[in-house]
C-alpha cells in the first residue's frame, strides 16, 4: 500500500534535454519540472499557479465535497473556468474532481506559455504531463519495482501535440489509488482528462486478470487517445501508442 504523503521526484534525475531550457517551479504542494524553447519567467509561472490554485482552493472552501469527493459532482456555473475543467474531466472518468488537478494545471499553465509564445513546452507534475513538441520526443515510463520500470518508452510525434500524459500506479507516489498498478498511463488531447482516467482505469486493476478491461474501459472514454498499463512483469497497450527503443 501507498503512504499517502508526498515523495520525492527521483524519477526526475532520469529526464534530460540538452536543446530545451529546464526550470523547477515550487507552489506550496505544486512541484513543476518545466521544459522550455527559451529562457523561462519564473516569477510568472508561479503567478499563474498561484492563481489556479486559488481558485481551486476558494471554490473548496465553498464546497467541500470539491476536495474529498470520490465521484463526479456538480459544480456552479459561474465557478472558475479550472473548476469546471476538472469537473467535466471526473464526470467523464467517473471519479472525484481532485483527480484531474496535477493534470488541470499542468495543462492551464502550457496553454499560458503557448500563448507568449513558446514553441516547445513541457510541464511535468507529479507524474502527469503538458507537452507541445517540434521536435519527436521519447518519453519514458517509471514503474517502481516492475522489472519493465524504465524499459518502455513512448515515441511522440510533434504532429500530436499539444498532449497530455498521465500516469497513475498503485504502488508508487502518493496519490490515491484503489487499485495496485505499478503504472497506468494514458494519453489524450486534454490532460485534464487523461489525469483523471489515469486514476479510474488505476483504481480498475487489483490482478493481471483485470488489465484487459481496465484497458477496454480507458479505451472507451471519448477522447482518450491510447492507454498502457504495467503490472509487475505484465503490460497492456491499446490505442494510439507508439513505442520505442
């Protein structure tokens, strides 16, 4: 079982880039590593998080349930453009909002970059990934003690971003799982929506016989790309997922 506190980003020694500027941006529980074309502003990019997650947080002040509600819930109409964001990505996924907010911001923030004019932006947090690319990139897939942790490397084309890749597991981090897969990643458009279903396929997988549906049940969501899961010396892929060496 997980310890459901924070854990450091070792994985992160793992990432390099020597043509892209790289940033580490700290907002309170929000820990970015930021990828970029050209220099980065720091002092902007914590603005904008500050301001996304005072949103977040003034809205669960309101209503609580934003904040420990397993299941999609109703939010105002009138609630910050985020809120509704992550909103809509559980309603789809069937889980609680705060399921999709290491996606929902990575994705607010990348959408702020592009517009001052970025060409190559990649904001990881927690796991869960914003990419826009000119160029083909490889990613690759932590899996705790999974002999195929680091062994799987996904291809991504610049033709398919924007992108989000996000990744939820069982065994590792400290995010809530029901399930115990070492790794379920998923890749779609919105990465709000990929976060989101990254936990409710995670929370489907408690066996190696479970994979299969796991998978069907990802790869039947609207607007869910392709999907991998890892358990133990086991993977599933479907979708459009491109692997490489």
């Amino acid at each position: 079982m997980k310890i459901n506190k924070y854990q450091p980003r070792f994985y992160r020694e793992l990432t390099c880039s020597k043509r892209l500027y790289q940033e580490k941006v700290c907002v309170k529980e929000t820990d970015l590593q930021i990828f970029t074309d050209k220099p980065l502003d720091k002092e902007f990019v914590k603005e904008r998080v500050n301001l996304y997650r005072s949103q977040i947080e003034g809205y669960i002040a309101k209503d609580r349930r934003f904040l420990t509600s397993l299941k999609p819930i109703a939010v105002e109409l009138n609630a910050p453009e985020i809120v509704r964001d992550m909103a809509r990505s559980a309603k789809k996924a069937q889980v609680g909002p705060m399921a999709a907010v290491a996606g929902a911001i990575a994705k607010f923030l990348g959408r702020d970059l592009l517009r001052r004019g970025f060409k190559d932006v990649i904001i990881e947090n927690g796991g869960d990934i914003f990419l826009k690319a000119t160029r083909i990139l490889k990613v690759g897939i932590y899996a705790g003690d999974s002999k195929l942790s680091n062994k799987l490397r996904l291809k991504i084309k610049p033709e398919n971003t924007p992108l989000g890749i996000c990744t939820s597991s069982g065994t590792v981090g400290h995010s809530l799982s029901f399930g115990c897969a070492d790794s379920v990643v998923i890749l779609a458009k919105d990465a709000s929506l990929a976060d989101a279903v990254a936990t409710a396929a995670g929370n489907r997988v408690n066996s190696k016989e479970d994979l299969p549906s796991a998978l069907n049940f990802a790869r039947s969501l609207r607007g869910i790309l392709g999907a991998l899961i890892i358990l133990g010396d086991t993977f599933v892929v479907g979708g459009k997922v491109e692997l490489t060496d």
